[in-house]
C-alpha cells in the first residue's frame, strides 16, 4: 500500500518542478542574454548563463517525473542559489510591501528542492531504486 506521505512527495515534485519548468521554457523563447549581461557584470563568462537551461529545464523535468529527483534536487538547489545571490543579493534581508520576504519565490523553490533532496521522489515516480532517487 502507498504511504500518504509518497502523495504528499508526488505533490511536492509536480508543484516544484511543474512551476519551474515555465521558468526554463521562458528562456527558451526568451533567450539567456540577460542572464548573460547580469554574469558579465560580476566577472563571470556569459556562456555559463546556459547552465540555466540545465537547472530550470533539465533538473525540473526529471523533478516532476521522478526520475534521479536527488540529483536534479541538487541541480536545481544550486540553481536557485545562484539566482539569489546574483539577481537578488541586494534583497536577501528585504521585506515585500506586502510584508513576505522579498526573493521569496526564489527562496521557495530553493527550499522545496531542498526537501526532495533529503527525502528522494517517493515511490509514485518513474524510479525509486537508486540513492539518487
């Protein structure tokens, strides 16, 4: 029998992955060019913005169907720190007008990642048998 607590991972992939997805398929259409110019800014190469197409594509895709969630947890855990700390370090102790931490999408999925690193994809997913799982 299926514990509860493998419905509550399934929801924690489709809602985690599922929402970042639109994120990486905007860049498709959209382009990595602003990512590109934010890189350049602080020293860093603009071919590494590619690199979002494995974090928010890549990553979130193997998310939401199971398959190596540990691994793409991990992917994209890095992912969202790196979106943190470069496109919102100056709002890292901020508030919202409305009172929620400013980056706090951000912080969301970072910590929804988080949570499916530590647990795996539970045993409603394409693969539960590896410890990447």
């Amino acid at each position: 029998m299926i514990k509860t607590n493998d419905f509550g991972l399934l929801i924690l992939r489709l809602s985690i992955g599922g929402l970042m997805l639109f994120h990486g398929v905007s860049k498709v259409f959209a382009g990595v060019e602003g990512i590109a110019g934010m890189l350049d800014t602080k020293g860093i190469p603009g071919f590494v913005a590619y690199g979002v197409f494995v974090g928010e594509l890549i990553a979130p895709l193997l998310i939401f169907v199971g398959y190596r969630t540990r691994l793409a947890a991990l992917v994209l855990s890095v992912n969202m720190l790196v979106i943190l700390f470069l496109a919102h370090a100056n709002d890292l102790l901020a508030l919202s007008p409305h009172g929620g931490w400013k980056p706090e999408l951000s912080g969301l999925y970072l910590f929804g990642a988080l949570a499916l690193l530590f647990t795996g994809s539970g045993k409603i997913a394409i693969s539960n048998s590896s410890r990447w799982d």
